[in-house]
DNA sequence: ATCTTAGATGCAAATAACTTGCAACTGAAG
DNA sequence: CTTCAGTTGCAAGTTATTTGCATCTAAGAT
C-alpha cells in the first residue's frame, strides 16, 4: 500500500524525499481522515523538523494527483485520507468522526445536461449526523 | 417577497435595523447567490457605512435562523442566497456560476442507520461542471 | 563517486475569510 | 420620552492555508 504509493508518485516525476514518504507514510498507516495539522504532529516522529507548510504543499499536490483523498466539511480545516477513489462520508456534528460510504447515494440523471443547460463533471456529497455513541450523549449531556 | 423576510425576522424577537433591512433587499432583489464582501458592496448604495463585520454577522444569523440558505462550495468564501428551502446546486469552475436544482438527487436508503449504526440529520450535495457557455469557450481559450 | 541542477524544503511573512471585544448607539416596549 | 437589551462600527484577533526566497537535496548525467 505504502510502496504502492510512492511508486504512483514517482511514476509522475517527482521526488521522493524524506518527508514525502513519511507523509505518505502516516497517511496510508491510518483508516482516519486526518487534517494537515494531525498529519504534522503524527510525522514528527519518523521525520522532526518537517515543516506545516510542506505538509501542506505535499498534502495538496498528493491530492492533485489523485494519489489521496482530501474532504471539507465546511467547518473546521480540510481532511487528508488515503482512499482516492470517488467516495461520499458521514461526518460526526458531535465528535467529528467520519465514516466512508460504500455506495454512492447521488442519482443524477442524463437528463440534466438539457435540463440546466449544464455539463456535470464530478460532485461531492456530504451527510451529517450523529454516530452511535454521539446519539446516545444527545440529551444527556449539553448540546441539544 | 422581502416583506416577508423581514417579517419572520422580526417575529423572531430580532430588531429591524436599517442595516438588516438593506441587506435583506439586497439578497432578496436578485437570485444570485452572493458572498459576503458582494453583499456589502451592494448595500452601499443604499446604506452606506455598513460594516463588513455587520454584513457577516447578519447574514449568519438570516442562514441559522433559516431565513435565508448559505452554501460552501470549498473553494472561495461562503455565498448567500435568498432561497432558504433544502436545494442544492450545480457550480460552473470556470466562471463561478451557480444554478440551483430544482430536484434533490439524492437518496439515502433507510436501511443507512444500522450499516453505519449512524443517523443522518441532513447532507449537502454540489456538483461541478460547466455550463454551457463556459463548455464551448473550454478548448478554445486556456484552461483545458 | 562526484557533479549538476531543477525541484523541494524551512522559515517567516502574507493572505483570505471570517470572528470577536468593546464602547457607543438605537429600535421598540413601556 | 425614557430605558436598556440588542446592534453596530471599528480595530484587533483568529484560523487555515499560501507564498517568497535563500538554502538544500534527490537523482540523472558524467
């Protein structure tokens, strides 16, 4: 997976540095969608001194490239995963956690081209909610 | 239409400001979907001196009370419309662009709870393309 | 193994899009 | 026309991310 990666990355011309592989590394360990941030403090350990803005700029470029996945939720700060193929979440409004879906829930008919004099080139989709142990807190505990 | 609008503001316990009901005008004299700063830049006419700060805590309000509907598209900032009903929309990524769809295309089956032991309270859908003019200028001039 | 250099990084400063603190102001209930 | 909680303007702060630039380094050429 982690070498399946890198090579995806080297295939297109670019380097394969110290921070990028561990980047790719701390990404492709983890099932979580993490923020550049996460991504940060989780590197420190296998490569110090790996400045935020490069974790950005690869982060980015990574994404770019198809070769992870990046999400918004609109709140806080845009998330990072592993998973690149076309995919929809559930995201937690209590703890933030977010769940991939397995199938893509978005019906859009062939007709929309003519309807909205439109071409429809990619989407995105986002559901929110509560998970399981969030909804149990609900009513419990603040947060109505 | 904007009568309306202030009404279910004021009935709600809030104070019908000058700045409040330029602003509500403003969105409600045009079905585009605008941004904050674009909004402040039209209520110059017919208030000036409206603070940009006011402009944004304003519109705030409006969308959490639902009076009016707010969308992110990820990219630049936040926009605003008057429209405050669940809809979503279609979003040119060359010229900016929005049109709204008159049918939700998304279907969430109800089994979507126990498989993700999660329970959905609302989701957001945009797509992304080109309309059509922008399609016929694509090729032709820059941006491939 | 060493050279070469376009591409990559670190750091600090800049930016975009908001948000907030606070003193001054003002609708609207009485 | 008084009262005062709700609003506003302004400046400063915050968050998330980007950029300029001098320095550094992977990896192909020698």
């Amino acid at each position: 997976m982690v070498e399946h990666l890198k090579q995806r990355f080297r295939e297109r011309g670019y380097r394969l540095t110290r921070q990028r592989e561990a980047i790719i590394e701390v990404l492709a360990g983890t099932g979580e969608h993490l923020t550049a941030e996460e991504v940060h403090q989780r590197v420190q350990s296998i490569c110090p001194e790996l400045n935020l803005a490069t974790v950005y700029r690869n982060l980015n470029l990574l994404a770019e490239q198809k070769i992870i996945g990046k999400v918004d939720f609109g709140d806080g700060p845009a998330r990072f995963e592993a998973r690149s193929e076309h995919h929809h979440h559930l995201y937690c409004l209590r703890c933030g956690r977010v769940v991939d879906l397995l199938h893509c829930p978005v019906h859009l008919d062939e007709k929309i081209s003519e309807t909205y004099r439109f071409r429809v080139t990619g989407h995105q989709f986002e559901a929110y909610g509560y998970c399981m142990g969030c909804e149990l807190l609900n009513g419990k505990v603040g947060k109505p």
